[in-house]
C-alpha cells in the first residue's frame, strides 16, 4: 500500500507523469513533483492538471539540479524517474542536453536513492530500446539495439537501474512503455511521435495528415491511463524488484489503422506519405506474459474507447493546439 507514503514524482507535470501523479493522490499518497516545464509552451502545469492538485508540492527545478534533486530525495520513501528528453527527434537534434538529462541526471538520482535507502525506485523506459529488430513482438530477453541517442539513453538507463539493485540492494524496476497515447497529449515540434496526437491535431484544423513509410508499419498503442496504472502497481509489489518489463496491449496496431479510427471523431482529411525519417523504428508489440505474471494485471482500456477518450479531452483543449500544427 501507498498511502500516506511520501513519494517523488519526477517530470510529474507531463503526459505520463500527471497521470501517474493523479493516481497516487487517489490513493492518498504525498506527492512532489519536480519538473522544469520547457516541454511545452503553455501552462501544462495547470492545462494537464498537476497544478490544480491541492496535495501535490509542486518544484519547478531541472533534474540537472543534483543539489536540489539531492535534498528532495531525502524526503522521500520512492522515487519515480519519469522525466527525460523524452523525444527521438529532439534527442538527436541537441545530443549533449539529451546526455545531461537522460544519462548524468539518472545516474545523480539512482545515487542519491542508494544513499538515502529509498524504498522503491522506478525508472521509466521505453519500447524503443528494442531498436528497429527483424521480428514484430518484442520480448524482454530479446536483444537490444537502439537506433537513436533517447533509446540508447533509456537502454542505459534500465541497465544501470538494474545494477544498482544486483550490486547496491535498492529495489529497482525499470518499465518499457510501448505507444502511449490518450490525455493529455498535445504534439511536440518536430516529433515524429505520438501518432494519435499529432494525427487528431492536423485533422482538428483540417490540414492533411502526414503518414511516414506506407502506414503499416505497427505499433502498440497502450492508453495513458494504463501506462501510469503499471507504475504504481509497480511501486506497491516486491515481485518487480530487479526487473524490467514491457507494458502494453500485446495488440499490433497499423498507423493506417489508427488514422481511420481518428476519422471516426473529426471530419476526414487527406493523407500524405513520406519516407521514414532517421530512428524511426519500423515498430512492433509487445510480449506481455512478463507483465502480467509480476502485476497481476493487464491494460484495461481498449483502441476504440481510448481515441474516443482522447477526443473528448481535446474537444475541450482546442485552445493548447499549437500554431505550428
């Protein structure tokens, strides 16, 4: 149980970390958040609700901070590692600030949890360590072989997480999000992922969809809300520590498949294809026997109930849509 347990949530502010954050407060857990807000710019403390928290400290702080990151892991009985430059392509465009944030920050972090003798540490991960493979469903004993600097920071990352419990004795996990989706998801500049977002977006303002390869390459689209379930989940059992898994549906979805269901809620538009840019995985799903076995659980929330959800969440944030878009 996590109540009344005092827990940091790094990049809490965000897609992944409101959600994470808004289920532990449901579960009367004491939460701070750290997060420096340059992932978006507008008020997504407040737009993505982590602001309108009354129980939630909030420090708006870079986790390149050691010595603030230091004196708040003090406070703390676990830690979830969620921030990161945490896009492929803003990754390779700035390779030394994704170094600093990805690598140096994690390692400051994982050390201070040693330190302190955290309770639990969980690091955030992602599918894309998995690298562009010749198989379509990825299983964690698989091989990995990134293709960009963010997948090789979060391979690293997961390694490094998994040596701090065999060597040092802090109860780690590390968890591989495949696709995540669903609010609040509002596209980066210059991404190349996020498919639902970037897609309901563009047809929001009736602009043609850009679809890179031919659209059937796969992906395993996983709901925001499930994703942040896994996590703290995964904070509240032991048969997680040492480990990493994969999250997901364990359903390959097509990217043309995921156009016509946003077709589905906004009026259609036309569709351009372009080849695949440089670390675009041609993708895959995920192996979820793992999951299930250390959680006890599996994603409750289905493609067609998740879009809808999305949908209803953006028809009422029209407003944060990017010019750009």
């Amino acid at each position: 149980m996590i109540k009344n347990k005092k827990i940091l949530v790094t990049g809490g502010a965000g897609t992944v970390g409101s959600n994470i954050v808004k289920k532990l407060v449901e579960r009367q857990a004491e939460v701070t958040v750290i997060d420096n807000l340059d992932a978006y710019p507008f008020d997504y403390l407040h737009e993505y609700g982590v602001g309108n928290l009354e129980k939630v400290e909030f420090v708006k702080e870079s986790i390149t901070n050691q010595e603030i990151v230091d004196e708040l892991i003090k406070k703390q009985d676990i830690v979830i590692h969620a921030a990161a430059l945490a896009d492929v392509g803003a990754c390779i465009r700035n390779p030394e600030t994704e170094f600093k944030t990805n690598v140096a920050a994690t390692q400051n972090i994982l050390e201070a949890c040693k330190k302190e003798n955290i309770e639990k540490f969980i690091f955030i991960s992602s599918a894309a360590v998995y690298g562009l493979g010749n198989r379509s469903i990825f299983k964690e004993t698989d091989p990995c072989f990134p293709v960009s600097n963010y997948a090789l920071s979060k391979y690293w990352g997961e390694q490094q997480t998994r040596l701090y419990y065999e060597l040092y004795n802090l109860p780690t996990t590390s968890i591989r999000f495949f696709s995540v989706y669903g609010s609040p998801q509002i596209p980066k500049k210059g991404s190349h992922s996020w498919a639902v977002a970037i897609f309901g977006a563009l047809a929001k303002k009736g602009k043609p969809i850009t679809v890179f390869g031919d659209g059937n390459q796969i992906r395993d689209f996983t709901h925001v809300s499930d994703i942040a379930e896994s996590v703290v989940l995964s904070t509240e059992k032991e048969s997680t520590n040492g480990k990493f898994f994969n999250v997901g549906t364990g359903k390959p979805t097509k990217i043309n498949d995921i156009v016509e269901k946003i077709f589905e809620h906004v009026k259609p538009v036309p569709i351009n294809y372009k080849p695949r840019p440089p670390g675009d995985p041609i993708g895959g799903y995920s192996d979820t026997a793992l999951m299930k076995k250390l959680l006890d659980w599996e994603p409750q929330i289905n493609l067609k109930q998740g879009i809808k959800e999305y949908f209803d969440w953006l028809n009422n944030h029209e407003h944060i849509i990017p010019e750009w878009v």
